[in-house]
C-alpha cells in the first residue's frame, strides 16, 4: 500500500514538472519528497556604447579686479585721570531708648450698709434690718517710660577715587584698496564621444526546490491534505487542510536554505508536520469553570482535563467588597502551569494557586471572583480555531 502510494506520488511530481505547486495526503506515512520547479522571465541589462557629443570643462585664467577691505591699526593718547566711586562704611553707636513698662497696683475692699427693707408675705408684713455688704475692686494699671541702650549701626558713603595714568588706545580702522589678481575660470568645451546605454533583455530562469516532508509521532488516526506552493524567491509556502475523522491540529515547522546564482534559484526545504489531538488539548475550557472555593490563603476551581499543562494559562482577579468604602483589587495576575497546582478528578482537573506565594491573605468577607481559562497555541499551529480557546466565569463568594 505504502509503495503504491509512493508511486503515485512520483508520477504526479513528473506530471507537475514545471508548476509551482503542489499537493499531497498524509495517510500515515513516515516522509514524503518532492521537486518544485517553475520558470520565471527576468529582466536584465547589457551595455552597449553609442557616439556621442561629450561636454567637459576647461580651466583657463583671467585677471579680475576689485575693491577689498582692509584693516589698519590706528592709535592716540589718552590722558591720565581721576576715577571715582562711592563707597560705605558701618559706623554704629550706643543710643538711649524707652520702652513702656506697666504694673497693676493692690486691689482693696469695699463695703457700704443696705437700707432697711419692709416685706409683706401672705397679708403679714416685717422690716428687714440693714445689713453690710463688701466687695473686692481691682487696682489700678499703673504704666511708665523706662530707658534703656541700644546699638544703633549706619552705612556712611564716603567718595574714594583712584588715579588712572595715561595711556594708547588703539583701534582697528577700515579702508578700501584696489586690488588685482589672477582667477582660474572654466569655459564648456565639446568633444566627440562614446556614452553607455544600459539595453534591456529578457531571459528565462529556473526556479528549483527540493522539499522533504517529515511526520513527526505519525499516527493512524490523522489525516490532513497539504498543499505546498514555491514561489519566485524560492521559498515555498504549506496550506494544511485536516482531514481526520477526529479533529486534529496541524504544527508546521519550516528550514530552508535559498541559493541564487545568476539568476537562476534553487532551494532546500524541509518541513516538520506534527498532528496533536484537538479534543484534549482544549479539554481545559470545553466544560466552562465550576466549584470555584476560597479560603484566606488560597483560591481553587475545576476545568476539563488538563492533559497539556504548558498550554494552559489562567488570570485570576479577587476583588474585595466594598460595604462602607469604594471596592479594592486585592489579587490580579496571569499564571502559567509552574505557578497553578493541578490535580485530576473523574476527567476534571481541579486547579489550586496558593495566594500566600504573593502576599495576599484574604479576611473572611464577601470577595468577587474572575476567572479566565486560556488555552495557548503556537503560531506553528497552521490551523488554529478563531473562538473555543478560553472561558471565564465570575462569582461573588465568601473566604472561609
């Protein structure tokens, strides 16, 4: 069956001969190889020399004449004279000031007699007798002016003047001169000659790829339709269609090595195709989250079965309650399988991430919880779904 295969295989290569794509089906064979080839018209360029009317320039030399500027020095006498400055000294001396100084003098006692009083009660009438009252009254503020000495300092300005002796002050002065000298110029001159022209031409050339197919952990039950396509460059392109009864994911893995040599390509290409089973690599989000937990000290949840642990990535977000102040995010990052703790239960996977390996320790209160399962796929992998590859679930719980 395999030999049969090969043999088709091989005639459908020789029938391609001179295309640029081709196709084959994985059945469970161990490698496949085949050539590419293609021919491509490329524009080139010859030069050819035609006659022609050159230009170069010719120096020659003239006389020219002009006004510049120069410069002179010049210098006159300038007498001695007084230079002078105001300048301060610090004198200080002792004055006599007052201050206002005040003192309260002894209180003293007051007293005078009442008048007799007559009061009248329930139709009975009596005299109440005088009697002594006494109160105290302050005494009175007393203020006088004390001297006393103070330092009183001053700036004084007196003229100090220097003399300055005589001197020559000197200055550059400008003045027109007429000058004359020799200046190479350069005149156009023609000549006959001959100038390349760049002619184009077409040509054919070869475009040539060796491509090896190798299936790595190749099994049965996977079957995929590969179609390879070389371009111009000679790289040559993979499209993988899964044709397996149970869905499969394909990972492509290229090295090549391109040789031009004047045009004409040739290359080496190998491809790495590896088949993974679909239905367990995205176990982990096909059952959704369930039986979420919280404790002070850790937070646990359930998803499908796990069977690729690297694939998986989690973020988890606990949010505190806030019943008399605003909410606050107490736990938010994305975790790896190194960081979760998994064990499986009954085709489950149970997931554990022990908050106190980041500082966090949880009262025992109402919490919010976000939980985003993600399963991670490598560009490799040719066929990748557009959805299915997360879920989340949110749940308000309390830590016990």
């Amino acid at each position: 069956m395999k030999k049969s295969f090969l043999a088709v295989l091989l005639l459908s290569c020789f029938n391609l001969f001179g295309a640029s794509n081709d196709s084959l089906q994985y059945r469970g064979q161990e490698e496949d190889q085949f050539t590419l080839n293609l021919t491509k018209s490329v524009t080139l360029y010859r030069t050819e020399y035609r006659d022609s009317t050159c230009t170069r320039q010719v120096p020659y030399t003239s006389e020219e004449c002009s006004n510049e500027t120069r410069y002179r020095q010049q210098c006159r006498w300038q007498a001695g004279q007084n230079i002078c400055r105001t300048e301060y000294d610090r004198q200080c001396r002792t004055v006599t000031r007052h201050r206002r100084e005040c003192s309260r003098q002894p209180g003293r006692r007051v007293c005078r007699n009442s008048e007799p009083q007559r009061i009248c009660r329930n139709g009975r009438c009596f005299t109440e007798p005088s009697r002594r009252i006494c109160e105290n009254k302050p005494g009175r503020e007393v203020c006088r002016q004390v001297p006393y000495q103070d330092r009183q300092c001053d700036s004084v300005p007196r003229r100090v003047c220097d003399r300055e002796p005589g001197r020559n002050v000197c200055s550059q002065v400008p003045y027109q001169e007429y000058v004359c000298r020799n200046v190479t110029q350069y005149r156009s001159e023609t000549y006959a000659c001959q100038q390349p022209v760049q002619i184009p031409y077409t040509v054919d050339k070869e475009v040539v790829s060796d491509v090896v197919v190798r299936y790595q952990d190749k099994t049965d039950q996977a079957s995929a339709k590969l179609n390879f396509q070389l371009l111009d460059n000679g790289q040559v392109t993979v499209k993988a269609i899964d044709t397996s009864d149970l869905p499969t994911f394909i990972r492509v893995q290229k090295s090549e090595q391109v040789n031009n040599q004047d045009g004409d390509i040739s290359s080496q290409v190998e491809f790495q195709i590896k088949f993974i089973d679909q239905k367990k690599t995205i176990s982990p989000v096909t059952k959704g989250i369930s039986s979420v937990g919280l404790s002070p000290n850790s937070l646990w949840f359930s998803l499908g079965k796990v069977h690729q642990p690297k694939r998986l990535e989690i973020k988890a977000t606990i949010v505190r309650d806030g019943l008399f102040s605003s909410a606050k995010v107490l736990f938010n990052k994305i975790l790896n399988a190194e960081d979760l703790n998994i064990s499986h239960h009954d085709g489950s996977s149970r997931i554990k991430i022990d908050l106190s390996k980041y500082g966090v320790e949880l009262k025992k209160r109402k919490h919010e919880i976000t939980i985003e399962a993600k399963v991670i796929l490598e560009d490799a992998i040719v066929n990748q779904p557009r959805n299915g590859l997360s879920t989340s679930h949110s749940v308000e719980i309390k830590a016990e």
